[in-house]
C-alpha cells in the first residue's frame, strides 16, 4: 500500500513513522508511506502557503494552489488519476479537518483495503474550500476538537489502517477481538505474576476452561461498555437490527 502526505512541516512524521509497527511495516515492504513537503510546490521566494480569509476574520487560510499541485502531480506519479473514474475507487485523498466525518475501526479497515491513500494535513484557520470541493474524495476527523493542524491526525489515521494492513501486525487474529471491532469495548487482559499487590487473576482466566474464559470475556466487554460508552450498545443492536430486514 502506498500512502502520501501533504504538510508544511514534514520534520514532525519521522519520530512516528520509523518507530515500531510502522517502520518494520515500511522495511518489509508491506506498506510506503512518503511524507512531502507543501512548499515545494510553490513558486514565490518566500514558498508561501498561506493568505488572509476573504471577509475578513482572524488568522490565514491555507491557499488552494499549492495544494491543488502536491496532490495532481502525487496523483499522476501513483497512477491514480485513472483510478478514480472507477467505483469502487482503489485510491482517496483525504483532507483532515475537525469538520470531517469521525475516524472508526470500520473506516480504517475500508481504508486499509485501498491501494493508495494521500492525507493533506490543514494548518491555521483552515483550508480554502475549494480543496474540499475539488481534491478531497473525503473529508475525515479523528474527534470533536481541535488541534495545530493535521499532522497528528494524518498520523492517527496511518496507524489506524495500517493495523488492518495483512502482514503488519504479527498476529492474524490481532484485530478481531479487540475494542470497537464488534461493537464493544474490549475486555481486560492480565498476565503474569497471578497477584500482584494483593490485585490477583480473575479465576476464568487461570482455570483452563475455554469456555469459562470466553464467558468471562464477553461479559466483561459488555460490562465495560456500558459504564463508559453505553451509545455503543445501542448503536450495536441498531446496526443488527437493520441488516436483520
């Protein structure tokens, strides 16, 4: 999988993408993610990227020319421009925002099942609209906040969806059973030593019955979602009840 990124501050990516599952991710071969920097695409002395808001208002807006030049000639080097007059596409761009949709374990997943994806990182009051309108094949958000710009998110997303990638993670079951990848919030995990500052195992768990276990699993899962994220119960039975029909 290909994966590009727009910013005007590249230098914040390397901590995270050479680190850990990403980088042994990327030395396999598995998935290329490539960071570039916005201002190589401008054509002013000062590689400027930014400009006051039409209207007036606090702040500058990032300007739609640069942008609109990383991502066609990024688009082009890919071979994506072909790609997106088909359905299903095999390639998005992405432009990260407080205003997008919210980032899910099913997002991320249907992600991961593309070829290529490019995330344009924001940065000051925003970006010209018109990069929504005429680049973004989705706009995407990973809370209800706000932050500097996009880096940080562009870097949840990638460690979201390369999770969901075959071969980064060592375990093929590794996403199955954890939270939100059923609707639940995942149960507790405990290992060694079986107490631990008068805390000890719950008995399930060193009893070798597999199906004790699997009980004692899902009804904690159960139990903990509904002390902290109970709309996920609900949301849960609606998405059941719906394909049910």
């Amino acid at each position: 999988m290909q994966i590009d990124v727009v910013t005007i501050f590249p230098e914040m990516f390397p901590p995270v993408l050479n680190a850990s599952i990403l980088k042994r991710a990327q030395d396999s071969g598995i998935v290329d993610i490539q960071v570039h920097n916005l201002r190589d695409y401008t054509h002013d002395q000062r590689r400027t990227v930014d400009d006051r808001p039409y209207g007036g208002g606090p702040g500058m807006v990032m300007k739609p020319e640069p942008i609109f030049e990383a991502v066609e000639a990024l688009r082009a080097k890919r071979g994506c421009e072909a790609h997106r007059i088909r359905q299903p596409r095999t390639c998005e761009t992405i432009l990260l925002s407080p205003k997008g949709e919210p980032l899910s374990a099913g997002l991320a997943k249907a992600l991961a099942a593309l070829t290529h994806v490019l995330l344009i990182c924001g940065r000051y009051e925003g970006v010209d609209e018109r990069v929504r309108i005429g680049l973004a094949d989705r706009t995407l958000s990973i809370g209800d906040y706000v932050l500097t710009g996009g880096e940080l998110p562009a870097m949840v997303a990638i460690d979201a969806l390369a999770r969901f990638i075959p071969g980064v993670l060592g375990h093929a079951q590794a996403t199955e059973e954890e939270s939100f990848a059923e609707g639940w919030l995942e149960y507790p995990h405990y290992t060694r030593p079986p107490t631990y500052r008068g805390m000890t195992v719950p008995e399930e768990l060193l009893s070798g019955d597999h199906e004790a276990v699997a009980r004692w699993r899902k009804a904690q899962a159960t139990a903990q979602t509904l002390a902290v994220r109970p709309e996920m119960i609900t949301s849960h039975q609606c998405n059941r009840s719906a394909k049910s029909l």
